[in-house]
C-alpha cells in the first residue's frame, strides 16, 4: 500500500502570511479610522445645521432660543 501524504503548510509559509496580514491591516486601518472621522465630522455638522435651522424657526416665532435638545424637536445623537 502507498502511504498518504498530508498536505500541510509549512512553519514558512504561515509566518509569511501572517506577516503579509501584518502589513495589509497596518496599511488599511489608518485609512479606516479617517473614514470614521469624517462620517463623524460630517454628521456632528448635519446635527449643528438642524440645530440652527430649529432656533431660527424659534427666533421667526419670537420664543427665545432653546437651551436643550428636548425643546428644539431635534433627534439626540447616538453617542458611540
């Protein structure tokens, strides 16, 4: 009878692809996190934008400005 051979990789090639992984994520992850950063950006600006819009809706009405979310009808961002 033949003997079966296992296929299997070898210690070389899996330090290689854990070093090629390495170096994918370190390239990958600062562009991820400034991806993050803008869409944060960008949605603390939308949420300014309603903000303004509201108290200028309130200044058209003559009430004074509003100094909490709960009297302006503005959604309350999800802190993450």
């Amino acid at each position: 009878m033949k003997a079966r051979q296992k296929k299997a990789f070898t210690l070389t090639e899996l330090l290689v692809i854990v070093l090629v992984i390495g170096i994918l994520s370190s390239v990958v992850l600062p562009k991820f996190n400034k991806v993050l950063e803008t869409r944060r950006t960008t949605e603390a600006e939308e949420l300014l934008a309603a903000i303004r819009t509201e108290q200028e809706k309130r200044c058209t009405l003559d009430k004074p400005y509003a100094g909490y979310f709960d009297d302006l009808g503005v959604q309350k961002p999800i802190l993450q």
